[in-house]
C-alpha cells in the first residue's frame, strides 16, 4: 500500500520533463505544478534536485492551506478523518 503523498511524488515525477544544456548540465520541470523546477550537473542530480524541490513544494503549500492540483486522481487538498491526507 502506498501512501497518499508518495502516489503524489511518483505520479508528478512521472510528469517531469528534463533538458540538456548548453553547458552539459540539466534542467528539470513539471510543468503541472507551477514553481517546481531543478538543476543539476548530471540527470541523476537533476531528479533527485527535482524530487526534493517537489516534496518541498508539498509541504509548503499544504501548509500555508493553497489547493494542490489533483495528479492521477490523487487529491491532497482532502481532508481525512479530520487531517489533511499527509498529515
């Protein structure tokens, strides 16, 4: 069973686009989830940058109470059993 945060993580992952530079480093994004954006020197950095900035992101956002958008019918905005889903 996973739980309802990390079905978030890897469903929002599996939205992350990534670009090679000019310089040979990488940008990552998803696009879905405005903000969410990392570096890094090879791919490999660039995704772990990118989760870490997402599970930030997160966090941040249910803690100051803003309404995360809705990824692969996972809602973290919902309330259970009188807790916020990743609380």
């Amino acid at each position: 069973m996973m739980f309802p945060i990390t079905a978030y993580i890897e469903a929002a992952l599996g939205l992350a686009r990534y670009d090679k530079l000019e310089d040979g480093s990488f940008a990552g994004d998803i696009p879905k989830l405005k903000g969410v954006a990392a570096f890094g020197d090879t791919l490999r950095e660039c995704e772990g940058e990118l989760r870490s900035t997402l599970e930030d992101w997160i966090l941040v956002g249910l803690r100051l109470g803003q309404k995360l958008p809705v990824l692969a019918g996972i809602d973290l905005n919902k309330v259970q059993h009188g807790r916020l889903a990743t609380a």
